[in-house]
C-alpha cells in the first residue's frame, strides 16, 4: 500500500470515528426530554445532574452503546461473509444465520417463558450455528461451493421464517406484542445488562477477524489464484463463518433481526477504502455503528411518543439498495 493511500485510509478511518461520537452525542441529547450538550459532557464525565443523570446513564446510554456494538458487529459479519462467498449480495440474512437465530429466540422466548430473557442472545447464537452447520454440511461435496453456500442459505432461511411465525402463532398471546417488536429489529429498552452480554463477542471477534483479513483479501482474486499463493480456502472457509456467525448471533439476540445492516455497510466501506480486509473490516464496523445510530436515532425522533424499530429504516433503506446490487453491481471475483 502506497504512502498517499494509507495516509487517505487513515483519514477515512478517523473521520468516520469523529462522525460515530458526534452522532452518539447528538443521541445522547435529544428525545422527549432534550438534555443540553454541555450537560451530557457533564454527566458522562462523572458530574452529577440528578434527573438529567438518570435519563442519559440508565435510558440512553446503553441504548446508544447497543447500538454501536449491534451496527459494528452486523457490519462485520458481513464483510466477513461477503469475503468467503465473494459476492457482493452476501449477507447474514443470506446463509440462514440470522434466520436460525431469529427462529431459536423464538422459540427460548414462547416455549420456556419461565426463564430470563437474557438468556436470549446466547440462544441465538446457538441457533445460528446450528443453522450454519446445517447448511455447510448440505453444501459439501468434495469441499463446499459459494454457490450451494447461497443456494441452500436461501431455502434454510426461508424455513426458518416459516416455524418462527409457527411458533409466533402457537405460543401465548400476551408474547405477541412483545416477540414481534423484537422480530422487525429494536434497541428500544436495551439495558447495561444486554450491553454487557454483547460487549465480549465484539471484543473478542472483530480482533480476531483481522487474522484472516489478508486470506480473505487474496481470496478475493478466484480459488485457483487464491490456491495458487498457499491460501487454505477451505479452513480459512470455516473459521470465518464461525466468526461471522458469533457476531451475528449476539446482535441478532440482543437487537432481534435488523435486516440488511451487513449488506450495506461492507459495500460502502469498500467503496472508501478498496478491497482490502484490512481496511474493510475497522471501516465496515464503523459505518454499521453509524447506519444504526441514524436508524435509531430516526425511530425516536420522527414520530414521537411513538418509538419505531431501528430495523423499519435499515428494511427500507436496504431493500432498494439491495435491488441497485442486483441490477448494477458484479459478483466478486
């Protein structure tokens, strides 16, 4: 990488930074209560403001951090997926991961109502890798195909729409409300706890995918090439959508299922920064936080009292540009 080019990439980098904390900022301060800045500034850095306090450190706050981890992590499991499918239209939603997740807390959520809802994100999780598992292993013959990895997503997907609406159907009536708001997406009502949850599959694998950012950069260029320079497609195939599946299990548990949030942030990063993963990855992570923060932010401010799901923006957003990959963009080659 050229001087001038890694000078431009670390520009990107810290602006969109400066962009996420000034976004986070403005979130902190206004809502039904508009708390001056100067008093968020205060408030964060230990000066009491009594009840401004309480709205900004129990309410606002951890709903702001959710969102910055839920974005960064949805973000990068999609780079992450993109890169190992190398194609452009790759999604969490695509191979069934969001989908086993969405279909698992479902199901924790209306058949064992008598335990605690934190347990949810670790639930699904479970889902997704279950739901991963089971389309890799349909998908192998003689090594796994991109194609069937697509193909078989799709239906897996589609399946586990069709029984989480069962569930949602067959459960108790009271949880209906409740699951659904959940299902389109929300970061309404996050609390430290859920912040808490989440906070450590962030930690521990958005560093641990820049191991394999320069595989997934050279896989970029075809199997055989990839081959060719020494590349283990097939483990570095795995491990990455272990990682990808991590991260999109625990924000899909915490946050329910915000569409298309890991479709676009990985496009927009390789338009700002090219198509290396290790550029890909600290880029894709701050736009998704960003997408979310504005996502969210939308769902508060536009129709007060009422609160909209984060993942109605991100829906309405996504779909249409969804559509201009598919009638302009070229799969990754």
């Amino acid at each position: 990488m050229t001087k001038s080019r890694s000078r431009r990439s670390a520009v990107i980098i810290i602006s969109l930074l400066l962009v996420m904390i000034v976004l986070a900022m403005f979130s902190l301060s206004v809502g039904s209560v508009n708390i001056p800045l100067k008093d968020v500034v205060r408030s964060l850095t230990g000066q009491n403001l009594g009840s401004s306090e309480l709205i900004l450190m129990k309410f606002r706050l951890p709903r702001i951090l959710a969102a910055i981890l839920i974005g960064a992590a949805l973000a990068v499991s999609g780079a992450l997926l993109q890169g190992v499918i190398r194609n452009p239209l790759a999604s969490p939603d695509i191979l069934g991961v969001t989908g086993g997740a969405s279909a698992a807390a479902v199901a924790f959520m209306t058949l064992f109502t008598g335990f605690s809802i934190h347990w949810v994100p670790v639930v699904a999780m479970v889902g997704a890798l279950l739901a991963v598992l089971i389309n890799y292993t349909l998908a192998w013959k003689r090594g796994v195909s991109t194609y069937r990895l697509v193909l078989i997503g799709i239906g897996l997907s589609t399946a586990m729409g069709a029984l989480t609406m069962f569930l949602l159907i067959s459960g108790p009536a009271y949880l209906a409300a409740q699951v659904l708001n959940w299902m389109t997406g929300s970061i309404y009502g996050t609390s430290w706890k859920y912040v808490q949850i989440i906070f450590p599959w962030i930690a521990v694998f958005i560093p641990l995918s820049f191991l394999y950012a320069k595989e997934l950069t050279i896989q970029t260029l075809g199997e055989a090439t990839a081959m060719g320079l020494g590349s283990r497609i097939q483990v570095t195939r795995v491990i990455v959508l272990l990682y990808s599946v991590a991260l999109a299990g625990a924000a899909v548990g915490v946050a329910g299922m915000i569409s298309f949030l890991g479709l676009m942030a990985p496009h927009i990063a390789r338009k700002l920064v090219g198509n290396s993963y290790t550029l890909i990855i600290p880029v894709a992570a701050l736009t998704g936080a960003i997408l979310l923060l504005l996502a969210d932010l939308a769902g508060r401010m536009l129709f007060m009292p009422l609160d909209i799901p984060a993942g109605v923006f991100t829906a309405g957003i996504g779909a249409p540009f969804f559509l201009y990959l598919l009638f302009k963009r070229k799969p990754i080659r």
